[in-house]
C-alpha cells in the first residue's frame, strides 16, 4: 500500500493538529457525525488540575470546595499517584476539549477524534443532552453566575454565601425535575428576569405565609390539606421557590446551583455510553486514517497501546478491580452493535430480529441518540457479550448470612444479567428517594421529607448532616421520614428543630 | 470550523482563590495541625513545609447515600468457577467480589492531607504577630546601595577594562579584517610557484606578469601588517551597576545567665526561646547577625556552640551583660543601620545591688538604640528584685516586655505574647 503520512514524528505542532483535524473531520463526515463546532484549546499541567477541580468548567463561581479538590488532585498527581486524563471535553457550542500540551502527536490526534468528534457528537445527538442541556448557553450561563455570586459575596459577605452554598450542595443530586421538561436556558434572559423574578418569588411566597391563622398547633395539623398536593423530587426548586425566610438574592444562588446541577444530570446517566460512543469512534477514525495511508505504523502501535489500557476491564477477583470500567463495557456494547449488523450470528437474529444485518451506521447513530445507560444495557447488551465479560450477579441480602450468585453468563441468566446490570446505572436506585411531603402551614412551619427505601436500604449517616443543610435554607424544622416498602410503616430518622 | 488555541499562556493559578478559601474556612483544623507540628518536632528545623492532615470528616460535604444493609444485587465481570446458587462468604470490607459497593458507600475515613508551602505554614505559625516599631526599617530602606555585576559594556574607566575580553575581541576582528587580503595572498603565491618552472631560463615576456604578482604580494603583506594589534573598538569593561539594598537586616542578641543555677533544663528552654525569635525575625529581615552573650558575675561574647553547651558557675553580675551589649552596639553595630533586638533568659538570680545597676543601664543607653527588648524569667519561684527593677523600665518603654516561664509548653504562649500585635 501507498503511505503518504502526515508525519513520522511525535513531535506536535499547531500546524500538524489541525491537519489531524482536517482528515479526522472529513472520516468523520463521511461516517454521518454530526456535530457542534470545535474549540480546541492547547493547556499546561497545571492548567489541566485547575480545570479538573472546576467540574472541567471553563469558568466557576467560587467556593472552598473547588480548592479542597485542587489541593487532593495536585497531591495526588505531585506523588505519581494519579495521571491526568489527556482531555477534558465541554458540552458547549462551540465545544470545548482541552489538549495537554504533555500528550505526543499520536494522543493528540487519539484526543482529537475521541473528544472534538465522538464526545461532541454525542453531546449534540443524545436526547438527555438535548432536553436538559443547553450547549450554546452553558459558557455565559455560568459567568453570570460568577459574577452574580461574587457580587452577592460583597454585598453580604462571602461568610453567608459559602454557607449557603454549603447547603446547596449537599442537595445538589435532588435539583433536578426527572420527568418534567426544563425551560431553555439563556444567560441574557437569566440577567433581565432575574430582577423580575426577585420580586415575584418573594411576593409569592409572602402570599403563602400571609394568613397565618393563630391555632393550636396540635389539632391543626391533622386536618388540613398537605402542602405541596403532591410529594416533590426536586427538593432545590421546592426550596427555590417556598422556602419562608429566604432573601431574593438566596433564591437566586438556590437557582443557580440548581441549574449546573441540570446541566451536569445527563452525564451522569450516560457514562457508558458517552465513553463508549467516543472511543468506539476514535477507535474506527485512527483505523481509518491507517487504512489511507496517512499514518504509519509507529502510530498505531502507540495508540493501540493507550486504547488497550484505556479499555481493560480486569476480573473482580483481580486487585485492580473497582468495578465496571464504562469505557470497557460501553467500547464493547458499541462494536458489538457494528458487528450484529456486519456479521449476525443465529443467536443474534434470534435476540435482535430488527437490527442483524441492518445499516451499522444507522443503527449506532440510532441508539446514541434515544438511549441512556440503564435503558441502552437493557435493549442492546448480547448474550455474546455477557459471555465475553463472563458476567455473573451476586445478591447481597443482610437477612441472609452468606452472598447468592443469583445468576451467571448462561442461557439461564442472560436475561436476569442484563437486567440486573441496567439497574445498577439506574439514577433512581442509585440515590436514595427523597421527596417533599409535607410543609405544616397552620403551625410551625416544618418540612417533613419522606425517604422511601429501596431494598430496605437505609439511608448512609450523613443523611444527618444533609437533613440540618436543609433546615438551614429552610429555615424552620426539618424532619425526615423513612417509610418502608413493604410494611407501609413511616420512621422518623432525623429531626433538624429550629425555634423561632 | 476548527479553532485551535493555545492556551498555555493564560493564568495557571486559576484555582488559587478556591485555595485560599480552603484554607481560611479549615483555618482552626490547620492552625490545629500546626501547633502540633511545632510541638511534635524539634523547632530547630520548624523553617520547613508542613504536611497537614485534616479529619476527612471535619471537611466532608454530606449528600443523601444509601446506607449499607438492606438487599443489593450487583454485576461483576470475569466469573471463573461459580454456577447460578452458589453460596460465598460475605467478604470482610468490600473487597474482591463487592468492588462496586465499596464505590457507592463511598467516602472512607481517611485523612485529606496536604501540603503547606513553608511561607503558609510560617504564616500560620507568626500569624498576629508583627514586628514591633518598623518605622525605622521602612525610613532607612533605601539609604544603601550595593554594586552587582553586570556584564560588559563597551566604555568605562581603565581600571574596569576585562583583558581577556578585549583581547579575544581583538583576536576576532584581526582575522576577520585579514581574511580577505589573505585569501588573496594564498592565490597569488599558488600563481608564482605556478609560474616560475614553467618560466625556466630565458624566457623574459612572462618577467612582467611574476613583477605585477610580486609586486601585488608586498602590497597584501602591507596591508596586513597595517591591521592594528588591538583598538579603541574591542575594549570591553567590567559593568557594575548599583541596586538599592534595604536595610533588611537585624541584629539579635542573646542574653544568657550561665551561673550554676541555671541548669540544662531551663538553658534548654530559653534556647527554643531564642530560636523563635530568630525565625521570627528571619521572616521580616533578609540579613541578621546574631550575637551571643553569657555571663556570670562577668560577661563575654561567644560563638553559639559555647553559649549554650560549656558550663560554669559563680555568682551572677547581670550589668556586666548589659555593659559589654552597650558596647558591642557602640563599637559595631550603629543603630541607624541595624534593627537591634534583644533577647535576655536568666532565673531571676542578681547580686542585689546590681538591679539598679542594670535599670539605669538600660534607661540611660540601651533601650534608646533598641527596637525591641524581651526579657523571661525561667523559673517558678517567686520574682527577685531584677524582676521588679525591669518592671519600672517596661513601665517606661512600651518596646520593652517581660514574662515568666516555667516549662516549655510556657515558651509559645509567651513568645506571642511578648510579640502581640500592638494596637496603636
């Protein structure tokens, strides 16, 4: 075969990027990726911890745990314990993706394709990003933010500020409407509603608290209506908008920590399969590159090196084991795909009659873009796969003295794993369920949650904690109520009492 | 549609505000760890760093988590030998077949530890405490000057000029200008060797063309020779210029009674009081000088090593100390051009009449020149008279303190104490 490589060295330079970029951008093309454009931005060490304790954020408001993280990851990485990864990618339009300026020419071009073309793809094309993310906004959303909360900081005190964000924090993960569509998000419309909306809330929630009729406290209780009508999972925007004492300018921070919380709840549902879409691309492009001839085979030993490593998924009984690696598991799922398609077998006709021997390109580009984990496990994991993985589940019952393996990659279980794995990328039985269920309107004011277990889990000690963040923006009495699921029986686990 | 941009000239310490906010709201836990440090290790080397270890569970930040217990089921890769129903033991801490549980919960009890830069942890250590009266320092900051190096220029004073530089200046512009005429020179000879066989005996018409070539050769050796050995142009002098030096420099005396009742113990804690000091004037001055001077009925200056180590015994004069520190600074240290601190340690013990001696001293000489005096009583008996005669001369002089210690966690406390920040 002709070479005509781009270059046979390791060296990189601004010229040689973007001519990776040029013939990647055109594989990429040709194999139907549809993205934002990109904004590669070439960045030191340091520059790479710095955007590491930000959430990977261009720009962020201020807060001590951003430099609690810097600290452990610079730590870290000053003692060899850790490598830093050689690119962070943004969800934004244009889409930003950080290249170190550490990484030989083969891992630029590796991070080109994985980050500007198969991470911004998916970004652009998956359904969760769409609905909740609002890629040309997130930049100038969260400088608003910034310059919002570091104005707050000189007006009240970056004493008061830090506590409340303290607070908003630890409900960070319960911010989030999981079933109702957000509005879109424009950091010029957020800086001309925001003085509107100030004044509405606070005229609202005055409106709530006005009449406040004098009874006794005991027989009121018990025949009113609840307040909200119905249990409330987004606790922030329940906070956001009822909680009593609240200043305008602390709903606003209430607001605004609810919305990076929004931006940041579709990655956490597609892990697998964001990583496994971008290096099942990278994987395919750098092949393609090779097949033209347009890079050599020093190249590809280094970058199939990397990949390899990239995509290990050691055994549980090995000591490198900190379960299922996505990029492992969710790399396999997609050449998996690409193969049922190619190269259907009669066991995968017979468990995927639709897609054996159809268009891969379709196909793939189909499951990025209506899938999450949890469902995309539950309809694309083969039995060949399973068997691959050689994966088996393990049932760990407190009321029984010993572990169960309740099911193993055979005829048997394949339909018992599948499941069982999808539900372990399941948010909902991930986190605990908190919901709003009930605000005693008539007399002291308290919040009552309710926490309805999963499995008879409990929920972990520092559900103390969390409960006194939200009697914090709350204002008055917090209780938390655990009710179990079989038993209907209602525990009060923690108390938070504030006097008035 | 691609933007490439180098970013690797912005900001690097984009984090730093984040830092900083980290380490004021721990600021008690660090503190803490810090206090330990300093007790923990021996002072002498506290100019260090300092890793600090903080709870993980003073800094967590708290989330709603499942708890352990209840029923979970989870998928692992890589199954060797079991069959569906196999029972195992629960293995001890989420370990081997429960890796993706120990991730859940979480967390851990570990320390977060981290390093302290040593300016942080000095910082920490000295924090409160200022330097007592720099008014001095700050007038007299620009006064001095030193003269530094810095490379060569091409005028000067004759005493200045770089011989060696010159001449290999010299050197270089003799072969470049010479090259030319030499080059030539070489052609013209190749041309005569060249002619004279072939001219052999009698031919004359060729004479003229080996005349011209001759004649050419004397004029290239001329112009030669008529390069100068060294000119004007090559000289280059030594360049010094002068830079402001600050009168960041202080000097610390020691006062130590040496007499039999001050035995190692309390030698020991007036040398860690002495030694705060010193990092604590090392972090304000660039230069200091130490001096050191014992006494017993009379007194002497001497190096570090006998200061503290050698013993004698007799009586105690504290005045003679006074005396022989009046004269040090008379002799070589003028005040105008020193931060003059001093430091004194003894067990209270002086020959009776002698306490007056040492106030008047004092009044009269030594603290107009001083910044600052500290004087501790290592002892916990009851105060003789040098405690009360000091006790009229702090009355009159606000840069002059005093304090009891009685044992060695007594020297912290004290030292910031006697270095309080003053409210004026």
């Amino acid at each position: 075969m002709t070479r005509n490589v781009i270059t046979e060295g390791s060296e990189w330079t601004f010229e040689l990027i973007g001519r990776y970029d040029r013939e990647i951008a055109r594989i990429a093309q040709n194999y139907g990726l549809d993205t934002y454009p990109n904004q590669i931005e070439v960045i030191s060490a340091e520059q790479m911890m710095d955007a590491y304790s930000s959430v990977g954020m261009p720009v962020n408001y201020h807060h001590w745990s951003f430099g609690k993280e810097f600290l452990g990851v610079e730590q870290r990485y000053k003692r060899g314990h850790m490598g830093l990864a050689y690119e962070i990618v943004i969800n934004s339009n244009p889409c930003i993706a950080y290249l170190m300026e550490e990484n030989s020419m083969t891992m630029q071009a590796l991070v080109i394709a994985h980050a500007a073309y198969g991470h911004n793809s998916f970004f652009k094309g998956n359904y969760l990003f769409q609905t909740w993310t609002n890629a040309d906004a997130i930049v100038d959303y969260l400088l608003f933010a910034k310059n919002y909360i570091a104005e707050c900081e000189q007006r009240y005190g970056e004493q008061e500020v830090e506590l409340l964000l303290d607070s908003c924090h630890a409900l960070m993960n319960y911010g989030v409407d999981r079933y109702k569509r957000p509005s879109r998000l424009s950091a010029d419309q957020e800086r001309r509603r925001q003085k509107e909306r100030e004044e509405y809330r606070q005229f609202q929630v005055n409106d709530l608290w006005r009449t406040l009729p004098v009874r006794d406290v005991a027989e009121s209780a018990q025949d009113e209506q609840r307040f909200p009508d119905e249990p409330q999972e987004n606790l922030l925007y329940f906070i956001e908008k009822n909680a009593p004492l609240l200043q305008p300018w602390q709903r606003e921070i209430v607001r605004i920590v609810r919305k990076v919380a929004q931006y940041f709840y579709p990655q956490r549902q597609t892990q697998v399969m964001n990583e496994g879409w971008a290096t099942f691309w990278h994987y395919t492009i750098l092949n393609t590159l090779y097949d033209e001839g347009l890079v050599n085979d020093a190249f590809m030993i280094e970058f199939l090196q990397s990949h390899t490593n990239v995509v290990a998924q050691p055994p549980f009984n090995s000591k490198f084991y900190s379960g299922i690696n996505p990029y492992a598991l969710g790399f396999s799922m997609m050449s998996d795909l690409r193969r049922i398609c190619e190269h259907p077998t009669d066991e995968d006709r017979h468990w995927f009659p639709d897609i054996a021997g159809s268009d891969w390109i379709k196909t793939l580009d189909f499951a990025m873009r209506n899938f999450k984990d949890e469902s995309f496990i539950a309809q694309y994991l083969s039995p060949r796969l399973i068997r691959e993985f050689k994966l088996f589940s393990v049932l760990d019952d407190d009321a029984q003295e010993q572990l169960e393996i309740s099911n193993i990659h055979d005829d048997r279980g394949y339909r018992y794993i599948r499941q069982s794995l999808a539900d372990q990328y399941n948010l909902g039985s991930r986190e605990p369920n908190i919901q709003v269920y009930n605000v005693n309107r008539c007399g002291d004011r308290s919040l009552t949650l309710r926490h309805t277990q999963y499995s008879r889990r409990p929920l972990a000690e520092s559900a103390e904690q969390v409960v006194r963040h939200i009697a914090r923006l709350w204002g008055f009495t917090v209780r938390l109520e655990s009710v179990m699921e079989e038993e209907d029986k209602v525990d009060l686990v923690h108390e938070c009492k504030i006097e008035h | 549609m691609t933007q490439v941009i180098d970013r690797r000239l912005n900001g690097r310490n984009k984090s730093a505000v984040n830092r900083q906010r980290f380490i004021r709201r721990f600021k008690a836990q660090i503190k803490r760890a810090v206090t330990d440090a300093v007790s923990g290790r021996s002072i002498v080397d506290i100019d260090n760093g300092e890793k600090i270890n903080i709870p993980a569970r003073d800094m967590s930040e708290p989330v709603f988590q499942h708890g352990t217990g209840g029923r979970r089921e989870a998928v692992h890769p890589g199954n060797t030998d079991f069959v569906k129903g196999d029972r195992v033991k629960r293995p001890p801490d989420a370990a081997g077949g429960q890796g993706g549980k120990a991730s859940d919960s979480g967390g851990g009890e570990d320390d977060f530890a981290f390093q302290l830069s040593r300016e942080e942890f000095l910082e920490l250590f000295f924090e409160d405490l200022a330097l007592p009266d720099l008014v001095k320092t700050q007038l007299a900051k620009l006064v001095d000057f030193k003269s530094v190096r810095a490379g060569h220029t091409s005028d000067g004073v004759p005493t200045n000029i770089n011989v060696v530089r010159s001449l290999r200046g010299a050197l270089a512009r003799r072969i470049a200008l010479r090259g030319p005429h030499m080059k030539r020179l070489r052609e013209v000879n190749a041309e005569l060797t060249a002619l004279q066989p072939a001219t052999g005996e009698d031919d004359e018409e060729p004479d003229t063309r080996a005349l011209e070539l001759e004649e050419e050769v004397r004029h290239l050796k001329q112009r030669i020779e008529s390069i100068p050995f060294i000119d004007t142009f090559d000289l280059r002098y030594n360049n010094r210029i002068k830079q402001p030096k600050p009168t960041t420099q202080a000097l610390m005396f020691c006062l130590m009674d040496v007499s039999g009742s001050m035995d190692a113990v309390r030698k020991d804690i007036a040398k860690r009081f002495f030694i705060l000091l010193y990092l604590f004037l090392k972090r304000n001055y660039e230069h200091i000088e130490v001096v050191f001077v014992r006494h017993h009925t009379s007194a002497k200056e001497v190096d570090e090593e006998e200061f503290f180590h050698s013993r004698e015994t007799g009586g105690t004069v504290v005045s003679s100390a006074l005396q022989l520190m009046h004269e040090i600074i008379r002799d070589r240290y003028p005040s105008t051009e020193w931060n003059i601190y001093a430091a004194q340690a003894s067990d209270g013990d002086n020959w009776d009449n002698d306490s007056t001696k040492c106030r008047d001293l004092l009044m009269s000489k030594i603290m107009p020149c001083l910044q600052y005096f500290a004087y501790v009583e290592i002892t916990p008996d009851a105060h003789q008279s040098l405690w009360q005669e000091y006790e009229r001369v702090a009355g009159a002089y606000g840069n002059f303190a005093m304090q009891q210690i009685e044992d060695p966690q007594d020297i912290y406390p004290v030292f910031r104490e006697l270095f309080r920040k003053r409210v004026t």
